[in-house]
C-alpha cells in the first residue's frame, strides 16, 4: 500500500540530509495518507539503505497498521501535530544548525526577508523547550505555528509541515537559509532593518508572475 508515498518520503529523507538539515538517521518525515493512517520513518535506521517496507503505517492514536519497524521516537507529537492542525498534512522533523542556533538567542524568525515571508508565511516563532519524543513537542509546535508553515523548537531543531513531503521539505529548507542570513546580520553587531507591517503586507499579495505559465 502506498508504495509512491512511502518512496517519496524516503526520497524526502534524504533531500534533508543533503541539504544538511540532519546527521546521521536523524529527524523524522511523516505523511498523512487518509483521514486515519500516518506514514512515517522508522526510529533510528539509516535513510541511505531504507527500503519502502522499512516505512511505518499508523493511525492518527500511534497504533500499528502496517510494517514491522519501530516508528520515529517522535510520533507522539507527530501525530499531535496532525490531530490538531489539519494543514499539516506532510511533517519533517529537523536538527538544522542555523535554525537551531537562532533559538538560543532569539525568539523568532522576523519576516524581514522576502523569502521568509513568501515561503513561510511570515515570522517564524521559536517554541519554549520540551523533553524530545514527547507529545510536549508537538504540542508546542501547534501552540507557536500561527500562519507560519514551520516552528523552531528552543535548544532542539525544527518542525515544519505542508501538503505533502516536498513543500515541509521546502519549508525548511528556506527557514535554514533565512535563519542563517539573519545570524549573519545580527553578528554584525550593527542596528538591524525591518520591514514595516504595510510591506511584508504587500509582500504577501498574490502577483500571479512567478514561475512558467501552465
Ligand atoms: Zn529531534
């Protein structure tokens, strides 16, 4: 059963390390498939040699459906996440450094960069630290989400979820290189500039030119 899911989020996987949002097995991608089952990687097994029957099949209370791994420690809080924000539809789960590192000295992402506010949806907030694998984290994430498509959890890494693998995948990718230009700024030293509330309004608007017409 969902053989082109379960390919797709070990391509998701692997996407994330090559963009160096995790080490080693790492972080976690997840998958909702219907109303009542969740795919999502296994605990602690290698993305590079994971085969599609590695991928875990749950339902939305963390029983097993199908598979014979043990799911990603945090499944808790996965499933929290997508009990109580139905947008998330595609979740990873991320040790990215510069994101990572921005939590311990601010509590956001301000949206002073356009790519901040085209792809994410504005200002990234910075959840308070919860014990990881625990439901705490997935509790928080809702808490912290407002319009963004990801949260930087404090002293931990980042959540970050769309409609499906390749979005949440895109999602953190572009927190990661906000959140690096932004500690690039700051370690200046000098005065930070910001956006007024009209122009990352203006920002937002739908001009309906990027990309190639279809
Ligand atoms: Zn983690």
């Amino acid at each position: 059963m969902h053989e082109i899911e379960r390919r797709g989020l070990i391509d998701c996987a692997l996407s994330m390390k090559r963009e160096s949002l995790v080490r080693g097995s790492g972080g976690n991608v997840s998958l909702r498939v219907d109303l009542d089952r969740v795919l999502i990687t296994p605990s602690a097994m290698d993305y590079e040699t994971m085969e599609i029957s590695d991928i875990c099949c749950v339902d939305l209370s963390g029983n097993m459906v199908e598979g014979t791994r043990r799911p990603s420690s945090d499944i808790s809080a996965i499933l929290y996440i997508m009990r109580n924000m139905p947008r998330a539809k595609a979740v990873i789960h991320t040790h990215q450094p510069y994101a990572t590192a921005l939590s311990l000295v601010a509590d956001e992402l301000p949206a002073d960069l356009v790519t901040v506010i085209d792809e994410l949806g504005g200002a990234v907030r910075v959840a308070p630290f919860t014990r990881s694998s625990d439901e705490g984290m997935g509790i928080q994430t809702v808490e912290y989400a407002g319009d963004s498509n990801a949260v930087i959890l404090k002293h931990h890494g980042v959540v970050a979820w769309g409609n499906d693998a390749d979005s949440a995948l895109s999602a953190a990718v572009n927190l990661e290189e906000g959140c690096r230009c932004f500690l690039a700024a700051l370690a200046t030293g000098l005065p930070l500039a910001h956006l007024t509330p009209e122009q990352i309004a203006d920002e937002s608007k739908e001009r309906g030119y990027y990309g190639q017409p279809g």
